[in-house]
C-alpha cells in the first residue's frame, strides 16, 4: 500500500519515521508504509482483524508483566535502601540504578500497551507523546550503561582485587551513576525535538507517537550510533569481560582446591576463601543471565532495524509479530528482579523479609480498622441504648 495514498497530500519523504528505540520498531521498523499496512486498509478501517480472545490473552499477559516488573523492581529498590550492608555494596549501587530504569520503562510502557490493546492509537497528545518516549529512550539507555558499568565493576573486583579497592568506593559510584543518567538524557534529547503525532488513518482518526528526523542523513547516522553504543559495542564489552571473568574463577578454584590438598590444616581459611569465591560466582551467574536476556530480548528490533537501513528488501512485519515484540520487550524489564532471587541468596532472603514486613504491617493495619470499627459499632449501640432508658422513663 503506497503511503502517500493513505496520507492524502503528505509526502513519504517529509516524514520518514527514524527507527532508532524499541518503542519505534514496535511500530515503524520498515518506515512510514508499513506503519499505515498494519493500521490501515483500503475501506478505511483500522486492523488488526484480530478475535477477542487474542486480546484477552494479551490483556493478561500484559497486566501480569506488568505487575510483576513494577512489583519486582520495586522489592529490589527497596531492599538495597533498607538494608545496610546491600547499601554499601559497589555492586548493588548499580543493580539498584538498573531497577530504577526498568522500574520507569515498565511505567513508561502503560500509554503504549493501552493503545496496542484497544487499537484506539495514541489518545494524550503530542506533549506526553514528546516526554513519554523522551523518559523511555533515556531509561533505555541507563539500563543498558548500568548493565557495562556492573559488568566493568566486577572485572576489576576479580581481575584486579587491589587496584578495586581504589578505583571503586561510594563517591566515584555516584560520579559514574551521575554519567550513566546525564548520556542517557542527553543522547535521548532528539526524541523531545523530533517526536510527533501522526495521523496514520485519517477516516478513523487513528494516530500514532513517532518520530520524523527532517533529513535521511540526520536519521541513519542516530540509526547507527545508536546501535553501536547501546546495543552492539555493550554487548560485546560484556561479552569479553565475563569470559575473562569467568576464566579467573575457574583458575581461582583449581588453585584453592589443589592448596586445600596439600594443607589440610588451613582448613578454616580454605573455607573462608571457598565461600568468597562461591559468592562471586553466584553474583556473576546472575549479572551473565541478566545480559542474555537483555541481548535476546533486544535482538530482534535491533537486527531487524539494522537490516531494513542496509537492505534494499524490507521485512514486512504483521500485527502478530510487533504484539511478539512488545511482550519480549516488557518480559526484559521484569525480569531481573526474577533472576536476582534465583541466583542470589542476600536478596532471595531480603525479599522475603520485605515482603513479610509489608504482610504484617497490611494485617495490623486491617486489625486497627476492623478495632476501629468494632469501637465505633459499640459506642452507636450504647448511645442508641442510653436513648431508649431516657425515653422510657419520660
């Protein structure tokens, strides 16, 4: 279907959607056309032609992500705040960082899975259509950054035990998060400038927030730098780091377990140091799962948006396929909070006492109403009696 067709006298080169963020490949990742072949058809109507049921099962796919990632990230802020000794974890600064990023990409997501649903596109104007994917794309990218800066950590913690106790304490944490926020925001800024909403079918007044760059110059070179320092160039660094990571634990446990051979009466520092090492090997099992998911989850819009800026063919996507990317963009968000409690017993067991907290405190407090109110129902019956023995003697 030819866009200029379903635009009426807007040109397809005026505004050529820049596919530079998840949000846009859920719907423009092969430009404008493809935007108006999903949500448009020639009689006017707006598709998807899908059943109900599909819908519904969206519906609930999506509040339990939902719930589950706001819940989840929450519980993970929460505990590195109230617990003193997670606090001053380098570690766990960057964890809590990466959780206030997922937290807000979970919030920031409503207005898009809403629409997704309904099919109504975009309903809150051009203002929240500028600052929602602005605080979007941002939070994107610290997640990504807080990812290699955890990564980067833990190199230097293992790799280079001595230098860490210098290169890494609580001030140079806050200067490195402080960074990590201000690149975010300011690699993001084009998105406040060149987002808009577009009426993608105009007989059904059906509009959606996207961006147009006003050159294809100034669109492929965002394109591409943003793929390379947000996507390609982190996962490679982590890549290589956690293998080196990985090779020193191994060697460390072979040198351990080969001393523990031929000193038996160091048992008690041998445990000591088992302990440590099995520690750091949870740690770095969790931060790796936390990479692949990230890696596999991105990994389609990104190929995918990189494919159609080379390529002269372009994939043709169906509304199935950006519903498969919406969900595996939400599950990337919420999943962290998951691999944390499988792989690490300080916040299994900090969860645990958070939760069991917030159980205790909801039945006290369901105890004071339910006490509150048996006073009140007490006080009414005894006035109402007191009444009666007045009139009665009168």
């Amino acid at each position: 279907m030819d866009a200029t067709s379903s635009f009426g006298s807007l040109n397809h080169t005026d505004f050529e959607p820049v596919p530079y963020n998840l949000t846009e490949a859920l719907y423009n990742t092969t430009g404008m056309e493809n935007v108006t072949g999903i949500y448009s058809s020639p009689g006017g109507s707006v598709d998807p032609p899908v059943s109900l049921g599909t819908i519904i099962i969206l519906t609930i796919l999506f509040f339990f992500i939902g719930v589950l990632g706001i819940v989840g990230n929450s519980l993970v802020i929460t505990v590195i705040l109230i617990d003193r000794k997670m606090r001053q974890s380098v570690t766990n600064v960057f964890i809590m960082n990466l959780a206030i990023a997922d937290l807000l990409i979970m919030i920031s997501f409503i207005p898009d899975i809403i629409q997704f649903i309904l099919n109504k596109g975009w309903l809150i104007g051009v203002g929240m259509c500028k600052f929602n994917r602005y605080i979007l794309v941002t939070c994107l990218y610290v997640s990504v950054l807080s990812l290699v800066s955890v990564c980067i950590e833990r190199f230097v913690a293992i790799v280079f035990p001595i230098k860490a106790q210098i290169l890494c304490n609580r001030w140079k944490n806050i200067v490195v998060v402080s960074l990590i926020w201000f690149v975010g925001l300011m690699y993001a800024l084009p998105t406040a400038f060149y987002n808009q909403v577009v009426l993608v079918n105009p007989l059904q007044n059906f509009s959606l927030c996207l961006t147009s760059f006003p050159s294809m110059l100034g669109q492929h070179f965002y394109k591409f730098s943003e793929f390379a320092l947000f996507y390609f160039i982190p996962v490679c660094i982590q890549i290589v780091l956690y293998a080196i990571i990985g090779q020193r634990l191994y060697v460390s446990t072979s040198e351990l377990h080969t001393k523990f051979q031929m000193r038996k009466d160091t048992n008690c520092k041998s445990d000591r140091t088992s302990d440590t090492i099995k520690a750091r090997k949870g740690v770095v099992k969790m931060l790796v799962a936390s990479v692949i998911v990230y890696t596999v989850c991105y990994a389609p819009p990104q190929v995918l948006l990189f494919y159609n800026a080379i390529s002269n063919t372009r994939f043709q996507e169906t509304w199935e396929f950006v519903a498969i990317v919406h969900v595996i963009a939400y599950i990337n968000s919420a999943a962290n909070p998951i691999l944390y409690s499988i792989f690490s017993q300080n916040f299994r067991k900090n969860f645990k006492k958070c939760l069991k907290c917030i159980c205790l405190k909801s039945k006290d407090k369901y105890r004071r109403v339910m006490f509150d109110s048996t006073m009140e129902s007490s006080r009414m019956l005894s006035g109402k009696g007191s009444q009666k023995t007045i009139i009665s003697r009168v």
